[in-house]
C-alpha cells in the first residue's frame, strides 16, 4: 500500500544549520522510503517506459518538441544549456527520483540537453497520460506538484550559493549535496565517485577550473576530504558534517562588508 505521508516529505537540499544526528538520520530514511513509494506508484499507475543508458547517452536535446517527463531511477544526470558565445552551461543536477523535463511545459519543446552521467535507468512517462491518471489517482498529481516544488526549491538555493559562497565554499557544498544526495538514496555518503570533470564542476559553479582544483586541495590538506586513488575522481569523506561546517567558517558576515 502507498505510504502518503512519505509522499509528504520533501527531499531537497538540506540547510546548513542546527543538525541533530538523529533527527537527520530519522530524514534520510524517510526520503529513502519517499522515493521508493513514488517510483511504485509511478510504476503501478503508469507503466512507465525503462530505459537503460549509459555515460553520454542524451534523453532529450534543447529544441526537442516536449511530450514526456522522466524520472531517474538510477544513475547521475546533468542539465547542459547552450550560452550566446556557444559554450555549454551546466545547469542542473538530477539523482535518483529526480524528474527531468519540467523546463518543456511552458514552451512546448526542451530548453536543454539532458546527459547521463553513468550507467543507469530512466523512466519515460507520457505528460498527457500523467495528466489523465492524475485526475483518476490524486496521488500521482501530490508526487508531480512536489517534485517541481523541489526542483524549484533547489535552483534557487544554488543560485543562493552562487552569490553568497567564496570559491572554496562552493566546492565543499557541492560535495555535501551531492554526499547527502547519496545518502538520501540510501547509498553510501562517506565516499563519492564524481562524475563530472573539475571544468565540468566549475562550470556549474561559476567558478574556473584552476579554482575548483585549489579548492579540493585546500579541502584535502583540511582533511575534510582525501582521495582515494590518483586519477582524483573518488573523494573520501570521513564526516559530511565537516563540509557543511568548512562552508560555514567560509561565510562572511553581512556588517563585514560594509566597514
């Protein structure tokens, strides 16, 4: 039976401050649960379309007329924009029960690319027949509203941590959501396989190449983080809770700037 109070819950970024270790624990598990009670309603009601694919396989490019949604059940996603002078901009990052494709209702057609990162499975979902089931099965029209709450709700705490973050905070709190995204899909948070390159991270982070390096090595010689192997690509990170408190230590007093 469908649980609809986890289908309450929300699983979005979480903020920074006054973290109780149970408390925090007690969340995860119930994203944990809320994502597995949407994907079988999803999976019961729709029978939704599963693709397998692999690192680069694209799911729709900017352009594409709009007629599904999808919704990760496996794997690592970005978002990819094309900018005026023809560079691509990454502009969003999707995990497991993440949706893709709400940016093509408004106009009719995608306005990004959408990449996988690794191997995984996405679900295609027809919008019209969404719509149709949700006016049978109110449940399914909860689980759409909130995932574009969410996903409303996490641009625009990127877009806060773009303005308000140095450099070396951006970096870090990249690497706590993206832990705490893991651990929120019942994965391991103590250790992170990157999927995208230090010019791909600075990129989504406004930040250059040079910077997201420096960086990584400050967070090292902290001992925040370490690295596993040489190729740098898998993070260790003994206690997530040291990321997010390297990004506090990073934040500079409003009344600072002003003297």
């Amino acid at each position: 039976m469908l649980n609809t109070a986890n289908l309450e819950a929300s699983h979005s970024r979480p903020q920074l401050m006054h973290r109780v270790p149970g408390r925090e624990t007690a969340s995860r598990q119930a994203v944990v649960q809320q994502i597995a009670d949407m994907l079988a309603l999803l999976r019961d009601e729709l029978a939704p379309l599963r693709r397998l694919v692999h690192a680069g396989d694209v799911i729709y490019h900017a352009g594409d007329p709009f007629r599904n949604l999808y919704v990760v059940n496996s794997g690592f996603f970005k978002l990819v924009n094309l900018i005026a002078d023809g560079r691509e901009q990454v502009v969003g990052l999707k995990f497991r029960g993440d949706w893709l494709g709400f940016e093509g209702i408004a106009e009719g057609c995608h306005a990004c690319d959408a990449i996988a990162m690794d191997t995984g499975e996405v679900w295609t979902i027809r919008y019209e027949s969404l719509i149709a089931a949700a006016a049978k099965q109110p449940a399914l029209l909860t689980v759409l509203h909130q995932a574009m709450s969410r996903q409303l709700s996490g641009e625009r705490e990127s877009l806060t941590a773009v303005c308000t973050l140095t450099a070396d905070a951006r970096v870090a709190d990249f690497l706590r959501h993206w832990a705490e995204a893991q651990a929120e899909r019942g994965l391991r948070s103590d250790q992170i396989a990157l999927r995208m390159s230090r010019a791909e991270i600075g990129n989504y982070l406004g930040i250059t190449l040079e910077s997201v390096s420096r960086a990584l090595s400050r967070l090292a010689r902290e001992q925040v983080i370490s690295f596993v192997e040489k190729g740098r690509r898998d993070v260790h990170i003994p206690n997530v809770a040291a990321l997010a408190e390297f990004v506090q230590r990073s934040l500079v007093p409003p009344s600072a700037t002003l003297q």
